[in-house]
C-alpha cells in the first residue's frame, strides 16, 4: 500500500531532478532556478529543507550523490556549460564549492559518480556527445580533480549511467535525445580497456531509435548478467550477458548475448525517469502521463506491472488489478500482502510473522541464511 506525500519544495521554476543518498535519509532537488535544494528526513518521516543555494547561471539538469564513505558530496551540472562538485562543511548546514569542470563547450546534460570500488570517478555527458571522466586527485582534498578519459560517442548525450558489477569490466551506458529515428540506435555501452587504457564502444541497441530520457543499470549483486532500463518513448528492459572466452560460443566476436526483456507503453506517451531498488530487482518508472509504475519479474524472467500511483496518490488501474487479483488462502499477492478467504475482508488478511523489508542496518549484503530466509524483498 502506497502512502503519499506531497513536499512544498519552494523551487520557482521547473524540477529537474531528484536525488537520494545512499541510505535514503536525505534528498536533493534541482530546478530551472539555479538552485540546489538539500532535505533530510525526520523521525516522524517529514522532509526539512536543510541547505538551499543557487549552483549554476543556468538551469540545472541533474544533480547525484558521491558513496558517504569519501563524505557528504554532491555533483550537480548545468545548461552553463558546467559541472560542479559540493562538500558539505563539517559541522554545518552550509554546501562549499570544491571545484566547476569547465571542459565542455555545450550544455552539460547528465553527471555520475563512479561505484565506490572504482574510487571517486565522476563521469559528465555533453550535448556535443562527450562523454568526460575525472578522478580526484587526493579524496581528502576535492578541489583537485583530473580528467582521465575523453571519448565522442557521436551523437548528443542526454544521460549516462555506470555499471556497479565488480566483476566485469567498467562499464558505461549512454542514450542520446537526437529526436532523429533515422539517426542510428540511440543507446551505446562503452567499455574500459586495461590493456588498452581508453573506454571502447562494444555495443549499440538498435532497438532504441526514439529519443532517450534516462538510462540505469540494476544494481549487480553477484547476477552473472547486467540489467538495464531504458527510458525512451516506451519503457525498455535489457538483458546483457558477456560472453565466455571461448571462441565457438561467440563466433561473431560480440561482447554481450543481448536480450530485450521487457518493452512496455503502459504510460502511453514519453517515460521521464527510471530507477531500481537496492538489489535491482523491482524497477520503477515515472512518464508524462503522470503516473509512477513498479516493474517485477517472475521466476520465468517476465516483466510486469505491479503497481501504479498516479500524480494525487491514489492507486491507479495497474496497482488495483494487482491488489484485487483472487489468490488461493494464505498465498502472497504482488502487494505483499497474504491472500484470504473471499468471505474475509481485507482488513483480517492474514499476514506474514516475519518483517517484509530488508533494510540496509540489518547487515545487508553480509547476512546470515538461516536467519533472514524468511524475508521477502519487495
């Protein structure tokens, strides 16, 4: 069951971009007003505008947190051409300004931190179609940062996004806003080359030939595969497999077994942003039709909707399909709730003994099997 809540962010222009850190606790807006907006949450679950300044001469498109353990840091970029790094000062509410990335010569559209095991990387995307990464020189001193890698990918850039898998190699996907469908598939993924010491286009889906908003991989915690979810007119699901070493299994020399999961239209016009949870398993989206979706897969690899909120928060048709489909006694729906008797209201459903949500201060990843084998992840 979805509970809303509305927050008077006081911006006086367009909000770009929403932005969690890394335990969820504290948020950041963006907008079209220059400004930053940082907010933490409170024990009684309200939001508190904690920090607010203006960042940039020109509006600003997106804005991400760095991993807590370099600090509390923040990347925002800009139409000015820029791109900023923040730190907040230690026992203060007040965001100081380690550094602008002035390379670019166009509008800055998207900036990413790294995974932390890559150490404190920011990668910037440009509409010339520029993909730009920097490193900091010294973590403990943010107003040194060097650029590492430069690469055109060919197209205007619109948004990026980084691979978390610590098995495989860096791995960067792009999508690009050309509104072109004749201009060539607009998402390309981009990999790090240790002997060769430069990122090198590996594959380009030429399924995506509309203009794309958004781009994430799932959070990889230890599948053999990538997942990635494509914002464009229609809400796409990849698969990405690398293929073994072994020749015969790859005859045409390609890096991944690509596999298109999932494609959907359900918000019936563009889908805006798309975003995973923790473990990559539900993914959520958001379009101009002002819905929000929630996305699962079964056991068999299929993708569906299993819930929908439109803009007032109510539950829309989605969310009410699932919520009413008749399951067996004691079965568990997709809304996590257990199935009853269809003389039993829903108020005496019976529920599940054991906590729902594995949250982050239980231990995750480092859990115990015996002891958490009962927790579902929703």
């Amino acid at each position: 069951m979805f509970v809303a809540k509305s927050i008077a962010v006081d911006h006086k222009d367009l909000i770009h971009d929403v932005s969690y850190d890394f335990h969820g606790r504290r948020m950041a807006t963006c907008s079209s007003d220059q400004t930053v907006k940082v907010w933490e949450q409170g024990d009684d679950g309200t939001w508190h505008c904690t920090a607010s300044w203006k960042t940039h001469s020109g509006s600003v498109w997106r804005v991400t947190w760095a991993h807590p353990e370099f600090g509390q840091v923040l990347a925002t970029c800009s139409f000015d051409r820029t791109a900023a790094v923040w730190e907040k000062e230690a026992g203060q509410n007040h965001w100081l300004k380690r550094t602008s990335l002035v390379d670019s010569r166009t509008s800055v559209t998207d900036v990413k931190f790294a995974p932390k095991h890559m150490g404190l990387q920011l990668a910037t995307s440009s509409a010339d179609g520029i993909i730009r990464i920097y490193e900091a020189v010294d973590v403990m001193n943010l107003s040194n940062w060097s650029l590492q890698h430069e690469f055109n990918c060919h197209m205007g850039c619109s948004c990026l996004t980084w691979n978390t898998s610590r098995v495989h190699p860096p791995l960067i996907a792009m999508g690009s806003d050309d509104p072109n469908p004749s201009g060539g598939p607009k998402v390309k993924l981009y990999e790090y080359s240790e002997v060769q010491r430069k990122w090198n286009k590996v594959e380009a889906l030429s399924v995506v030939s509309d203009a794309v908003h958004d781009i994430q991989f799932a959070p990889n915690v230890g599948r053999s595969y990538h997942l990635l979810a494509v914002a464009s007119k229609e809400l796409y699901i990849f698969s990405l497999k690398p293929y073994r070493k072994d020749p015969a299994s790859n005859p045409q020399g390609n890096k991944f077994e690509i596999r298109q999961a999932g494609m959907f239209d359900c918000h019936d016009s563009q889908v805006w942003r798309v975003s995973w949870n923790v473990i990559g398993t539900i993914l959520v989206s958001s379009g101009a039709d002002g819905c929000v979706r929630m996305w699962k897969a079964n056991y068999l690899g299929n993708w569906k909707c299993i819930s929908e909120l439109k803009g007032d928060g109510t539950p829309g048709e989605g969310h009410a399909a699932v919520a009413q489909n008749n399951q067996p006694p004691g079965t568990l729906a997709a809304n996590g709730s257990m199935g009853a008797n269809n003389n039993s209201s829903s108020s005496n459903a019976i529920r599940p003994p054991v906590p729902m949500n594995l949250k982050r201060n239980t231990g995750w990843p480092w859990m115990d099997i015996k002891k958490d084998s009962f927790k579902l992840f929703y």
